[in-house]
C-alpha cells in the first residue's frame, strides 16, 4: 500500500468541479446568466481563488455580504459587478465608490444614504434595490414598496441597475411560499423595465423558467451542496477535507475515550486520535455522529469532538493502513458535504463556511 504521508490538515479545492457544478446551474438557468455568491470567503473556500476561477469561466456579477469583502473579490475581478448584499452602511460609501461596488439597497433609509452620496459625487451612483417578498429578513417591507412605488422620484440620481428578492424556502419540497413570493415580485418587478431581476437561489434556479427573470443567484450548489432536499445531488464534490492520524492506541473493553468519557468502549480494539478538532471548524455536534475514511474504510467517530483532535474507531482497519500521518477524509468523495452536515445536525453551508485557517489549502485544476 502507498504510504502517503499528511503532516497537518489539509483541504483540497477542486476548481475544476467548481466551474463543473456552475455549468450545471447554467444550463439550470436555461437562458439567462447567473451571479455566484462568493460571500463569507467564497463559503469558505477562498474568495479570490473562486471568484478568478468562475471569472473565467465567464462569470461577470457576483455577489458578497459586506463591504470588507467586496474589495478583495474586486481585486481578483476586475471586470467584473459586485452587488454588496448589506448595502450602504454609514461610513461605508467610500469604499463603495473607490471600488465600484454596487449596495443592494434594502430600505428606504438606505436609498436615501445613497442619493446623498450620489449627490455628493456630482454624478449617478449604481444600485440594486432589494424588495423583501416574505422573508423579512432584508430588503424594503411592503409598507417601503408602496412608498417606493408611489414616489419613484426617490430613486432619482441612481442608476439602479438590478432589482432582486430571495426565496425563503425554495429548497423545502412542497412548499407553496416560493410561489407567493414570486406572484409578489413579478408586477414590483415590471415597475423597473430598464433594470434586470433575480429572484432565485440555487434552489429557486432549478423550480424552473418562472423563477428565473433575467439571472440566477447561485450559492452552496456551485460549492457541491445539494440545491435540493428531495433527490440525489447533481453537484460535484468541490472539497476534500482530510486530516492526519497523530497516534493510534489499543484500548480495552470498558476504557472511556476523550472529554465526559461520552464513549466506552465495548470491546477490545483500537482507537486513532487525528489532528482536527472545532478549531479548525469541524463541528463539535459531529461528536459520535461523523464518519472518517482511512485506506477506503469507513471509520467512525467517537467520543467528543475537542479543540484541535479527534478519535475515531479503527478496529476494524488493517494495520498497514494506519501509518503515522495517514490521510483520514472527513469531507470528499466517500463523505460528501450534505452527508457530514446532515450527521452533524447542520447544513452544507455552515459546514463550509465554518472551515478554518489552520488547514494547508491546495488548490488543484486551476
């Protein structure tokens, strides 16, 4: 057996499958272009290095939560249009201007900050203006709609270029909300005949040509999560997360492994302690729940997830396969990233965007 040897965790980013899985959702997308979400360092797996390599593949508009993370992407982008989903913050509107970053405006307020600023630079200054449908989340409630819609005059000295909502449970089988939202959007949707509209997530996109308006906003499907709950995963797998084993023990039937002694052991066998741990943000809910694989076994965890280590169960391996610095994936092909978040209690995109700072990042297919 090869002996590949891991000195310290490492994640692997596949930007091949990354522009594989964004073919995926255009063709979803039918006709219309789709802006990727790059928000919170591209889901974790590198805003720049995402955002270069869908550029590429002719990505022209993306989409992040902040400003601090619009500049960098603008860095790695410079071409393209980058929506700031937050908007314009107080203070924030130099920043926004010297990098030609677009606020998604979510409030009258914010409309109002912005005009000032377009006022302020003696010339029109590019918006989208965000209508919530029934998330209540961000975006002008309706009683802001109507004002809006009544007095578009407030809009004057912007150049508002987009106009978007966001479905609240496009992913949920069986919902009828996506449609409600949609039958709210379409009429706020024709009052901006110069602008285009978004309206759908990676879920909305693929509920069909009625959700689609003039771009799709994909998020964890370009990132290899499942854009829907009910049905196999079209995605590829865009990770590899894999840790090293650091020390392999036998125990004996009865012994407790790691903190509160939460597992016993019942029976003689053997327990690997591998180098990741919730700092790296492997999630602690994965505690006796998560699955490893060495040497194509499937090993699984036990005892409570700590800081920088976990323990997982190899009775059942081989012992050539259990090397010192042997590779153990925890996310990948053999665990895809919906099945460890599902094990965990979560979801693909707190999984991804928790992904720490201490792994050796490879980036391969660039």
């Amino acid at each position: 057996m090869s002996r590949r040897v891991l000195p310290s965790s490492q994640l692997t980013i596949d930007l091949a499958r990354l522009r594989h899985n964004h073919q995926i959702v255009r063709q979803a997308a039918g006709s219309v272009p789709v802006a990727a979400m790059v928000k919170a360092n591209g889901y974790g797996l590198g805003a720049a290095e995402v955002s270069a390599a869908l550029a590429a593949d002719g990505c022209t508009e993306f989409f992040v939560a902040h400003v601090g993370e619009g500049i960098p992407v603008r860095a790695a982008v410079p071409d393209a249009k980058i929506h700031v989903l937050n908007g314009a913050m107080p203070g924030t509107e130099p920043d926004l201007i010297a990098h030609n970053l677009v606020p998604v405006l979510n409030s009258l307020e914010q409309i109002d900050l912005w005009r000032t600023s377009a006022s302020g630079a003696g010339r029109p200054l590019g918006a989208t203006v965000h209508f919530d449908t029934g998330m209540s989340r961000l975006g002008l409630a309706a009683d802001e709609t109507a004002e809006l819609l009544n007095d578009p005059a407030r809009l004057d000295g912007l150049a508002v270029g987009h106009v978007m909502s966001h479905l609240a449970s496009a992913d949920v089988a069986g919902s009828n909300q996506p449609a409600g939202q949609l039958e709210l959007f379409a009429p706020i949707r024709a009052r901006f005949p110069n602008a285009t509209a978004s309206l759908a997530n990676s879920a909305g996109i693929f509920l069909g040509s009625a959700y689609h308006f003039d771009m799709g906003r994909p998020g964890i499907a370009l990132y290899g999560g499942t854009p829907l709950t009910d049905g196999s995963n079209p995605m590829a797998q865009v990770v590899t997360l894999e840790a090293p084993i650091v020390q392999v023990r036998n125990v004996a039937p009865g012994e407790h492994i790691g903190y509160g002694a939460t597992h016993t052991m019942d029976r003689a066998g053997k327990v690997a302690t591998v180098a990741l741990g919730y700092a790296d943000g492997f999630l602690r809910s994965s505690s006796g729940r998560g699955t490893g694989y060495v040497g194509g076994h499937a090993i699984p965890i036990i005892g409570r997830v700590s800081m920088d280590l976990i323990t997982l169960d190899v009775s059942d391996v081989p012992e050539e396969a259990l090397w010192l610095g042997a590779p153990v994936e925890l996310i990948g092909d053999q665990a895809p990233i919906d099945d460890v978040a599902s094990r965990a209690g979560s979801i693909a995109n707190e999984l991804l965007t928790d992904l720490g700072t201490r792994y050796q990042r490879v980036y391969v297919n660039e």
